[in-house]
C-alpha cells in the first residue's frame, strides 16, 4: 500500500503565481489516500480561493481569517501537531526567509514552526530573486535542518523571462511527498536497483530492432521501493514514461550499455528488480549511413546478446520478469532454475490489459523454492506493490 494512503499532509500554499498549481497537487495528493489540511497566506489568497481547496479535499481551509477550528481548537497547533508531513508549495522568497528565521506571521509559517512532521519546500520565484545570494543561504539554512528542498524547474515564467523558477510538475511534488514519508520504511538503508524500458539495437542511424516496452511497469517499481525506504537505482532503456523524482536513473539504449550500467548499479546493492525488456538479438553489423530502399530488400544477419543476468555478479537478491506469450509457467521456471534467480515474475504480454503498453497487469510470481503467488489484474502500481512484498521477504531471508 503507498505511503499516501492515510497520510495526513498540511499543504502550505503562499502568494506566488503559480499558487493555482497547488490546486491539482491538493487534488493528486488526495485522490492517492491522503488527508490534506490546506494553508493559505494571505497573498495565496490573491491568487486561489479557500473554496477551491475545500472543494477538492473535502477539508476545512485554514486561512488568517480562521484562526479556530469547529471544535474551537488553535488551528495551525492542530494542523502541525496532526501532520505526518508538511509541504509549501510553491514556497516565495519570503515564506523561505520566514522558515530560515523562524518567523511566525501567517498560517503557514505557523504551522511549519510548531510542527515536528518532516517539511518540503518547493520554491517558485523569478531567477534574479532565486538566484539571490540571501535567498540561497536561506535554502542552505532550511537544508541543514532537514528540511527537504525540491529544485524548481526552468521555463518561461509569468514575467515573461525564462530561466530557473517554475514549480516543479505536480508528479515531481507528489514523489517528493513520498520520498519523505518513506524515509523510515522497511527498506530503509537497503539499495535496489530496478532496470525497465526496452532495449534498442541499431541497423544504421536511423532504424532499430526494439519492442513495445514503455518502462512504466519498471518506473512503478522504482517509485514502491522509494515509498518503502529504500535507495532506488533506475536503469532504463527505451520509455514513453518519466524516471520517479528521487531515484538515480541511467538512461542506455542497447543491451550492451544497459549490462555496463547494471554491472555498476549492482557493484553494492542488496536487490534486483529486472523488469527491463532487453532483445535477444542485435545486427551483426551496423551500417554507417541510413540504409536506401533503392538498394534493394537487406539480409540482416543477428547475433545474440549476452545474458544480463547470467553476466552480473554479485550477492544480492534477483527477481527477474519473464514477459511470455505461450508456456508462461514452463518457460519461466526454466529462466527461475537456469539463471539461479530468487524469483521470477511472469506475465502474458499477448493480453491487451496487461504488460507492455497497458495501464493494468496480471502476473503470477515463481519463487526458487517452489512457491507461487497470483496477483490479479489491477494498476502496474499496485503490481509493483506486490512485487516490493516479495523483495522484502526474500531480503528478511538472506
């Protein structure tokens, strides 16, 4: 289950431009489980109203004007002694130096002084004020309390100039909700290294041997180990999806650069995940120059790629994927005995609703010592849910 699921998150919102975006950041937080409390500065209420809040979290807003809540209880006192995380976004240059200082002069800087929760800052301002040196000490300060800083985005801002400044994207915040909530899970001080996406494997500049893998399956995995403590390590190939915030990604191409990456990743790691859809086969030669339908049909001749797995070495815990389309069980017992793995989950990638491209996955799980466990179609989230159980069992074993 995500680390959302239950939480109670203050959501701290102060008078930037790009206080509107905090709006779809309340609603993801909330349509993931939580329970969000939101804070409005009086300059926030410039820019958004309470109800907009109120309507999407099904919460009382806290603003200056409602210093008391229905039970006639201190508001941000309640606030900050119930929250399991604070998050100001977007964070101004003045909300900022408040939080350095210890200032106390509206709701959310109430609340993020009298609270013990762990506090995220997302920072939104024009360049010339981030860049400030004052502002910069004001970030190292927050940063040496613990307090975790997600760097703004570059872009065009409201100003018209570009440069660095932009809220973060929504996805961006809700990972570093969960990163910070995570921090003290069960996997807290292990390192697992997840690969996904597919490979691709080049006939000349321009055309490639490759596969339908989009990563997302992999980049779900990466994120659950995140949600549980863990030091996650992302290396992807080919992926229509984004790496989660807070993972070390490396992105490759080939077979070959993906092995040169995982035999690194791997150098200390307690856990594999190999979600990755690499090819069997690449061209045995690569032509120079784009190859002319004038030439005529090309004979291509492959070759295999090495074995990633049989090729790593190294004492950690291995769960492989094994995406099938007939014999799922039999081939992927196969791979589980030949490869020495600790486990291996099969799925039918011929099925429209499940692998590859699809939102939703269906997969039974093979472990060394005979074990079998069914998760049903549900989100590739919560397959990798399902998965992370797994992991952490066979690491309890070792």
């Amino acid at each position: 289950m995500s680390v959302l699921a239950g939480a109670r998150v203050v959501l701290g919102v102060t008078g930037s431009i790009a206080a509107y975006k905090a709006a779809e950041l309340a609603s993801a937080l909330t349509q993931a489980g939580a329970h969000v409390d939101v804070a409005l500065s009086r300059s926030a209420e410039q820019f958004v109203a309470p109800m907009t809040f109120e309507a999407l979290t099904q919460r009382l807003v806290v603003t200056a004007d409602t210093p008391m809540t229905p039970e006639h209880r201190i508001a941000h006192v309640e606030l900050g002694r119930a929250a399991d995380v604070v998050v100001i976004a977007p964070a101004t240059a003045t909300t900022i130096a408040r939080l350095a200082l210890g200032l106390a002069e509206d709701a959310v800087s109430e609340i993020a002084l009298v609270s013990a929760a762990p506090v995220v800052v997302a920072p939104a301002m024009e360049p010339g004020m981030l860049a400030h040196p004052a502002t910069q000490a004001n970030l190292e300060a927050l940063r040496g309390r613990g307090v975790h800083v997600v760097p703004p985005d570059e872009g065009r801002l409201a100003s018209g100039a570009t440069g660095e400044g932009r809220l973060p994207p929504t996805e961006t915040l809700v990972d570093a909700v969960r990163l910070v909530l995570g921090r003290s899970g069960p996997l807290a001080g292990r390192s697992i290294v997840v690969s996904a996406g597919g490979t691709r494997e080049f006939l000349d500049p321009v055309r490639f041997i490759g596969n339908r893998a989009t990563g997302r399956q992999g980049v779900a995995l990466a994120r659950a180990a995140v949600e549980r403590g863990a030091g996650a390590r992302l290396v992807i190939g080919a992926a229509t999806v984004d790496p989660p915030y807070g993972v070390a990604t490396q992105q490759v191409e080939s077979a070959d650069a993906m092995l040169e990456a995982l035999q690194a990743a791997t150098q200390d790691c307690d856990a594999l995940i190999m979600n990755a859809a690499v090819g069997d086969f690449r061209p045995a030669q690569r032509a120079a120059g784009k190859i002319k339908r004038r030439a005529g049909v090309p004979t291509v001749a492959l070759v295999e790629n090495p074995s990633l797995l049989a090729a790593l070495s190294g004492d950690f815990v291995r769960v492989a994927f094994a995406a099938e389309t007939g014999d799922h069980e039999a081939n992927a017992r196969a791979k589980l005995h030949e490869l020495e793995l600790d486990a291996v989950v099969v799925n039918d990638v011929a099925a429209p609703d499940r692998g590859f491209a699809a939102a939703t996955n269906e997969v039974t799980m093979l472990t060394r010592d005979g074990g079998r466990r069914e998760v049903s179609l549900r989100s590739k989230e919560a397959v990798a849910d399902a998965v992370l159980d797994l992991v952490q069992e066979l690491l309890g074993a070792k």
